[in-house]
C-alpha cells in the first residue's frame, strides 16, 4: 500500500472506493517495473508516482468532473474526454478512475508508450478508457469534449490552434500549469486565439510549497 497516495486522496476530499484505489496501485506498481527497462515517467519510488505524477493529475479531479458536469447540463449523451500526448497516462488514467461515468481517450504517439498504457487499461480493467496511438494533429476535429494535458511546454500558438480544432463547440480545454507569471506569458502569446481563460489555483498533497494551477479554456 502507497501510504502517501491514501493520505492524498483523502486531503483532497474525493470519494474513491476500495475498487478505485487499487487500480491506483496497480498503475503505481506498473509504472515502477516499466521505468526498470525505460524511463517511463520520472519517479524512482512508488511514493514519488503517488505523489508527483497521481496526485498531481488528482488535484483537479474536481474542477475538471465540474466542467464535465456543465456539458452535460446542455446535452443528453455521452462525454469523450481526451488526454493529450498522454506519455505515462498522466493525467488520464488517474482522471479515468475517479470518473468512471466518462468516457477517456489516451493520446499517445510513441508506441512503446502506447503499449504501456494498453497494458495499465488491460490490468486496471477501465473500461471506461481507450489508447489512440497517433500524433494528436491526427485525431478528428470536432471529437473531444474536454481536453486535458500535462505535456506541452510552452503552450504557443501551433499548440493552441491544434487544441482548439479538436475540441467540440462547448467544450473545455483543462492545462495543468505551474507559476502564475509563466501562464500570464504564455497566454498573451495565443491572446488572438484565446482572448479569456480561467486560471484555477491547484494544492497537490505533500506538494503544497510548489504552485500548482489549472488553466481553463472554453471552446
């Protein structure tokens, strides 16, 4: 058992059943043997996992079910949520867990990646989650209802147009973003595509000294 990755769970307020958080240490546990023939994500124990790459991606859970919440209230069928460049599975599949009622896509070009996290999809048994192994300019436009990501630095004007395209009228755009001054500058670079956004701040548990935000674009 991960006892920071049960601690954090609980200081973030989220409901997640036994069933839940077992799937979370199997994807810990994956991940570890996985980094021993590659670096897969940067963490050396299952407690950096737990805390730097599970429950980074957790600590929006809640922003990002809202926005999920507010779609819906405006349409009567099922949400694709799309992690983009998913590399590890982060943010996705901790976000796929907490909300097992959505429907997630990985997006993932590297295939050694994608086989990985076919693999974690298989041994979590999620349901709920698909592995697209394609560069993210290759998925449909128009397709996601919300796009999340952890991946692009800096996020520039390729990347926002890129983002936009896929996204359906409605939808959001959910970045996980560090320093408030290196959003407000990377945001003013893309002021002509995206004019507004909402910058939620973020507390990751054992991680509180690190600014942490949630950037919210509306398509």
């Amino acid at each position: 058992m991960t006892q920071k990755l049960h601690e954090g769970v609980n200081k973030l307020g989220l409901d997640m059943s036994q069933e839940q958080m077992d799937a979370l240490e199997t994807y810990i546990q994956l991940v570890l043997e996985c980094n021993k023939t590659y670096n897969l994500i940067r963490a050396a124990t299952a407690e950096e996992v737990a805390v730097n790459h599970v429950l980074d991606s957790l600590a929006a859970a809640t922003e990002i079910k809202k926005l999920a919440q507010k779609i819906k209230s405006n349409k009567d069928e099922p949400l694709l949520i799309a992690d983009i460049g998913s590399g590890g599975g982060c943010p996705g599949i901790p976000l796929a867990v907490f909300m097992p009622e959505e429907n997630f896509v990985l997006v993932e070009r590297m295939e050694r990646r994608c086989r990985f996290l076919e693999d974690a999809v298989t041994q979590m048994k999620l349901k709920n989650v698909r592995v697209d192994c394609t560069q993210a300019d290759a998925v449909k436009s128009h397709s996601i209802d919300i796009e999340v990501f952890r991946a692009f630095h800096p996020f520039d004007k390729k990347i926002a147009g890129l983002l936009l395209d896929k996204l359906k009228k409605g939808g959001f755009i959910a970045c996980y973003k560090a320093r408030s001054e290196k959003i407000q500058a990377e945001m003013e670079t893309v002021k002509s595509q995206i004019p507004s956004y909402q910058k939620i701040p973020l507390t990751v548990p054992f991680l509180e000294d690190h600014e942490r935000n949630l950037v919210v674009i509306e398509g």
